[in-house]
C-alpha cells in the first residue's frame, strides 16, 4: 500500500436508533476528509444528532460510477474518505462493493469500521439456526422469478434471510408458501425505530397477520425441517 495516499473507511451507520452508532465510528466520522453518502439528506440528520460538521457527496447506485472516479481521485491525493449508507453497512444489499474493488486494484487502504447490521439483529432474536444461513438480500419484484430464486437455495441453507418492501410483503409469503410450504418465517419491521414489529409464525398465518404493511422488513425462513425437493414447478 502506498502510504501517500489516503484511506476509504466503510462504516456502518445504525439501521434505524442513532444511539447504536459506535465509537469507533464517530471517531472515524470526525476525523475523515469527506463522507460519500447514499443519501446525503439522510445522513446529514445523523451528523447533525453526532453533532459533526464534514463535506458530504452523494454515492448511490445511480451515480457510483461518475462518483467513484472523483473519489479515487481524491483518496489518491491523500484525503481520507467514509463510505456511508441510509442504514447498516455499504456493499451488503447497497452501493459499495465496487468503489472498494477499485481502490483495492489502485492500492488504496480500505478499512472497515463495523458495527448495526439488520442481517444479524434478526437473526439474533429470530431463535432459528445460524449455523447454515444463506443471506438473499433483495429477491425479484416478479413473482415468478422469485419463486425460481427461493427454490435455487433449498439445497444451500437451513435459514434464509431476506429483505422485502412494503409494497410486496404479502405477495412475498403466499410465494414462500407455495414453494417451502408451511414454514416457519420471522418477519422484523422497523428495527430498533420506534414502531419496531417481531413476528413468528407459519407462513399460513403470517399471510393473514395483522401487521402493517410499512417500513422496512427483514424476512428469516426456517427450512431445518423442510424436505428437500421441489414442491411447485416453475
């Protein structure tokens, strides 16, 4: 690594209580040169509840390749830069794997500063297993599709976990259940906010549950017991 040039921190920033954020990560905060934000209006709340006053841009899937030019620029010239996101930790279902690659290929230090992570604050109060965990991030909007992807990872994992709108949160279970059956799913909404929902049930009653259908969901399937074959055709 060469030591003239600068370093790229990616931080994880809390998924919804600004008190979970670290020290390590306020400290990194403070002293970096330049935050590269997915959202720099989201991240501008957090800083100002930090009480930390630093040049924000914005880096999001939209604009990273524009943006990543100027960064590796700037971390080349010896400014130190933290990679931030809305919430958890970038390049885990957010923009960040590719600006990290690329400093990689141009011997620029990256660093990881850890800390909130969705994934692992639903598995932690899920009580299913984790030695087996596949992680699906966001699946297909296409019910079809999606389908084909749940039944992909049957064979890979006793736990699956993923993350799922709003707007397609039913439609996600009544998929669930056609191609696992009538499993067992947790279902975390709104994490550590104020209207934060932990539910656990069969995917039959999850589909008629009384929840509503806003914010942020983390879904976690429990296929311990599920027999592995394929149960619907695609």
């Amino acid at each position: 690594m060469d030591k003239s040039k600068g370093t790229l921190y990616i931080i994880a920033t809390p998924i919804g209580n600004f008190k979970d954020i670290s020290y390590r990560a306020v400290e990194v905060l403070k002293a970096a040169d330049l935050l590269a934000c997915e959202d720099t209006r989201q991240t501008g709340h957090l800083m100002k509840f930090l009480n930390i006053k630093k040049p924000l841009t914005s880096y999001h899937s939209y604009n990273k390749l524009k943006k990543e030019e100027m960064l590796v620029r700037k971390l080349q010239e010896g400014l130190s830069i933290a990679l931030v996101t809305d919430g958890g930790t970038p390049g885990i279902s957010d923009p960040g794997a590719d600006i990290v690659r690329t400093c990689r290929e141009n011997g620029i230090k990256v660093i990881p500063v850890p800390g909130p992570s969705a994934i692992a604050a639903a598995l932690s109060v899920s009580g299913f297993g984790s030695n087996k965990v596949y992680f699906a991030g966001f699946l297909s909007p296409k019910s079809s599709r999606r389908r084909r992807e749940l039944m992909r990872v049957m064979d890979l994992a006793q736990t699956v976990v993923c993350y799922e709108s709003p707007f397609r949160i039913r439609a996600f279970l009544k998929d669930i259940l056609q191609v696992y059956g009538n499993v067992e799913v947790f279902i975390a909404r709104e994490m550590t906010k104020t209207y934060e929902e932990y539910l656990n049930a069969p995917v039959s009653d999850m589909i008629e549950a009384n929840f509503k259908e806003k914010g942020e969901f983390t879904v976690i399937i429990n296929l311990k017991n599920v027999e592995k074959k394929l149960i619907i055709s695609a």
